[in-house]
C-alpha cells in the first residue's frame, strides 16, 4: 500500500507554484506542504552526526549574481565583496564594434548604469506625477549604511582558458584573489565625481530615477528602477577608448577591433569596497551583467552641397554619439572574512566523532555541515537467510536493521525528512534569516535523490522543489513554540538506500543556497581530506558562494536535560508495516 497523501501533496504543490508571486506568499506556502498529517503511520527517529566544515578560498569567477559591499553580522563577523569584469564592445550597437570616430571629438558624459534587483512598494501608491517608490531586493544591512566604493580599470588580465591545463579547460578565480587585483590596478579612482555619494559615502540608493527630455516643445518624463549610476572620468576614456578607435581619417590604433583585442587593451573594472567610517555599511547582490558604460560624445559631421553654380559648399554640425560597453566578459567575486571569535572558534575545530552542538552555515567564503545518517556502531550485520551476524560490515547497525524490516516485514518507508531547528538565542532577534538551505550528496557531489525527483517548479530562483523544500519555516502550527526550521525531504534517499543493496550511505552536505535550480559545484582553491580519511571535499555548491548571510542551526550533540535536547537534528522516518 502507499499512503494517499502523498499523491495530494504532489497535486497540491503542482496547483500552487502557479499563484506563486513573491518569496513572502512561497514561504508561508511552502512550510506545509510536506505532510503533517501522519494518519496511521509509525515514527521512529535515528542519530545525525553533523559537524561544521569551514570553506575556504573558492572558485568565484563567472557566477550569476555577486555580492558586493559590507555586512556586518553580529554572529559572523564581518565581510567585504569586492567585485571585477572585463568590459567588452555592445555587439548589439554597430558603433561600438571597431567605432568610427569623427573630426574634433569632445566626450560629454561617461555613465556607468547597473540595475538592482528592486520591486514597487506594493503598500506605496503611485503619485499623481507617476512616481512609484520602490524596495531593493537582496539587501543587507542597515537601510542607506555608507560604504566606500572605488572603481578602477583593473590591470590583470583574465583570460579564458587555463594555461596548465594545455589551454583545455576554463581559468579558474578564487576569492582571495583580492591581492592579485591591488598589485595590479592600472588606473587612478574613475568614479571621481565631488558627488561623494558616487564614491566615499556611497549607498544603495532605491530612489526612482527620472529623465527630462523635450518632445515638440514639451516636456516628457521616462522613468527608471533603480540603479548604480556613477559618472566616470571623461579624460581617461578620451584616451582610453575615443583616442583609441579609428578616425575617419582612417587612421587606425586597432585598439578596438575585435574584443579580444579590446579586452587586453582595457582590461575590466576593478570594483573595490571598504569601509567609510563608522559606517557598518550594506550589501548587495547585484547581476553585473546587466551593467553598462555609455560614453556619450560630441563629433563633427561634414557634409557638401552644390551651390547653384555647382561649386562644392561643406557644412559642419555638431552631432551626439554614443559609444555603449557591456559588463559580460570574464568575472570574479572577491570575498574577504572577518570573524567573530565564537564562529571562528566553531569552524576551525569541529567535533566530526561525535558531531557539534551547533552548526554553523555561511554563503560566500564561509561553513557548511557535513552529516552521517545513522549511529556509527557497527557491530553485526545480517546474512542472506537474514540471521545475525558478528562484527562490521561496514554498514551501520540501525541501517542494517532497516534493511532487515524492510526485507522480512516489507515495511514501507512513506515518508523520510530532516528537520533542522534554528538557535534562536545565537542568532538573536535581528538576525536576517536565509530563505533556503540545500543538502546534497557531498561524497559524490551531486544532488539526493528527492532533490531529482521533484519536478515542481517555481517563477523565480526562490521557488521550486516545494517537495524536496528546504525552506525556511517560520510558522509551524504543530509545533507549540513555534519554532523557526528548515525541513528537507529525504524520502526516496533513504527507501533506495534501505531497499538497494548497492546504495552507499553518503555523506551529506548542507549549505545556504541563492539559487535552488542551481546545482553547479565550484572547486576550492585546495582539497581537504575529511577525517573519515575517505572523503574528499573538494568542491561546494556555487548556489551557496552568491548568498552572504548565515544561520546557526541545532546539531546533534545536545545532551539529555538540555533545554534543547528535543531541538537537536534527527532523521525522521514515518514508516507502516503491512499485515
């Protein structure tokens, strides 16, 4: 028999991911749909070791959205993103592709343009003018905090493919590559405005931004979302970019050709941050990609005519061009920790034979728990005739029991999930939560199986796998001290795993994700050999790089009489054995 709520589940979480809208109506969905309702079903719980495992210097370059700022976390410490791109040629605007330019150039304006992620203040209505009011997403920190931000064209070239590979496989970047970059900076600030907002006292502004231009004598209003908008000094790219295209005399530097010529020439942007005061400052996460320069200049235009006596007259105007750079080249986040010392102390000596108390995970540059399912006795086993058997097998006992029952009573595993408990008091009350954390499978790093089973999807990166889920749960209507959690659904990982005699109980890994579609695993810079001196962790999610917050969660060794104990990490399975 399979328990019909279930096959409800899977409708109901079909059903919803179409009304899904925002992250705030998916979370207070998502936190139910895995079943609550165990009508007629049996529960046991089994042991988790877990332990913290830090993460060192990663693979950061090319990732889909990056960080960039200052966040001050009371429980981790401080971090700073920096963050670099090579800057090419807009295929998409002939001009900018080996650009012609004309007589006696004179630059106007040089404007850097980077949308933030943001959204209307749906409680805000629209002014009579047409003015909205808008929220920027994926913020952290204090609202309008300062940071120190200073652009500059970066003298380190990135290329495409990695020499000691024999030029085969693409050049990795690491975020504490922050040293190579300041060695190397190939130019003065370029956000030099005296607007000090533009730079020394720079803030995520989510100011509506309003254009005037006229129409037929009149005036007209485009608007925009907000933005990083920062005016960039007009001489350098005089010389950098003007000087160095082709004249309409023909003279020809060759500068701007192609963009692989282009990207040597001008070799990216260097987007350094620190502190400005005392400022804590703020963080973004930020789609670079999006971003870009337009150089708007002045040229002459010589034209001729005939006179009525068909003798050559030339005119001379004044004409606006433009020329538009994209921010779509190579790119690397730069990640630098400051830690607490309670953090520091956890990560740098965790407890991997018995596991950790509490569990400490980190985006960016920073922790994840490594987890055994099951207790690690392994005394005795079970023969094909199913009777016991003395010594190890190098599987765990209460493993083998489930096998056993599985096998001789045809026990049913309905369901299987994780439940992990959120240390409020470590945390503190202003602590801003990860909406999502990711466990897969860390021995062969690559998704658990509930993980590829569920189809269900969402209209953003918060949204989908409601069934595998992973979200945070901050209302549990079961639960009469209502705590904050994160469950993960481990069903299908554990009946293969109790059913297949050649499933191997993993290791599991658990992280903060950005992105819950994306499983992509980036390297670390250097390999560790865990103490079970049998698995290498070499790689982490790249979900979990882009995502700079973090969360303290309950491990398993809690002893019996804390006030915690029944917050600590246990596998739950709910199981029925068939007459």
């Amino acid at each position: 028999m399979r328990n019909n709520s279930f096959f409800k589940i899977i409708l109901i979480a079909i059903t919803v991911v179409f009304f899904i809208s925002c992250d705030k109506d998916f979370n207070s969905i998502g936190e139910d749909l895995i079943g609550n309702e165990h009508f007629g079903l049996e529960l046991d719980s089994y042991e988790v070791q877990a332990y913290n495992q830090k993460v060192e210097a990663v693979q950061s370059n090319n990732l889909p959205i990056n960080p960039l700022g200052i966040y001050d976390d009371p429980v981790f410490g401080t971090t700073e993103a920096s963050f670099v791109t090579q800057v090419v040629l807009s295929p998409s605007n002939p001009v900018s592709v080996n650009p012609v330019i004309g007589a006696n150039p004179e630059i106007e304006s040089v404007i850097l343009n980077i949308p933030y992620f943001s959204h209307v203040d749906p409680d805000v209505a629209i002014t009579s003018s047409g003015d909205s009011t808008y929220i920027l997403d994926y913020i952290y920190g204090p609202a309008k905090s300062k940071i120190k931000l200073s652009v500059y064209e970066s003298g380190y070239f990135m290329r495409d493919l990695d020499p000691l590979t024999g030029f085969l496989e693409p050049q990795k970047f690491y975020t504490d590559q922050a040293g190579d970059f300041n060695n190397l900076i190939a130019s003065a600030r370029l956000n030099n405005d005296t607007d000090v907002s533009q730079n020394d006292a720079f803030f995520f502004n989510p100011a509506e931004r309003k254009e005037t231009t006229k129409e037929n004598e009149e005036d007209v209003v485009t608007r925009f979302a907000p933005a990083m908008r920062l005016s960039l000094n007009k001489d350098y790219f005089k010389a950098k970019i003007i000087d160095a295209a082709k004249k309409i005399d023909g003279t020809d530097p060759g500068k701007l050709t192609t963009n692989d010529v282009f990207k040597n020439f001008f070799r990216g942007l260097y987007f350094k941050v620190e502190k400005s005061g005392s400022n804590p400052g703020q963080m973004a996460l930020m789609n670079f990609k999006e971003g870009t320069i337009t150089v708007k200049y002045k040229e002459d235009l010589v034209t001729i005519t005939k006179d009525a006596n068909g003798n050559d007259v030339s005119k001379t105007d004044r004409i606006d061009k433009s020329i538009v750079l994209n921010l779509t080249g190579n790119t690397v986040s730069l990640l630098s920790n400051t830690n607490t010392p309670a953090y520091d102390t956890a990560i740098n000596n965790p407890n991997s034979t018995t596991g950790d108390s509490k569990l400490y995970l980190k985006g960016g540059q920073g922790s994840m728990a490594v987890l055994d399912l099951f207790n690690k006795t392994d005394e005795r086993g079970y023969n094909a005739a199913g009777e016991p058997t003395i010594g190890s097998n190098h599987v765990p006992d209460e493993l083998d029991d489930l096998k056993q029952l599985s096998a001789t009573k045809k026990l049913l595993i309905n369901e299987a999930n994780l439940v992990f408990h959120i240390d409020a008091a470590t945390m503190g009350a202003n602590a801003a939560l990860p909406k999502r954390i990711y466990l897969y499978d860390l021995t062969n790093n690559i998704p658990v199986l509930d993980y590829l089973y569920d189809g269900t999807t969402g209209t953003t990166v918060k949204t989908g796998r409601l069934i595998y889920s992973g979200l945070l749960n901050t209302l549990n209507a079961n639960d009469p001290k209502n705590y904050k959690t994160y469950k993960i659904r481990l069903t299908n990982q554990i009946r293969s795993l109790v059913k297949n005699k050649d499933s191997v109980n993993v290791k599991l890994g658990v992280v903060i994700t950005e992105d819950i579609n994306n499983v992509t695993m980036n390297k670390l810079r250097t390999s560790v050999i865990l103490p079970d001196q049998e698995t290498t962790f070499s790689k982490v999610p790249q979900a979990s790089i882009m995502n700079p917050l973090g969360v303290v969660l309950f491990g398993n060794n809690i002893p019996s009489g804390n006030a915690d104990y029944d917050k600590r990490l246990r596998l739950e399975i709910y199981y029925t054995k068939p007459d």
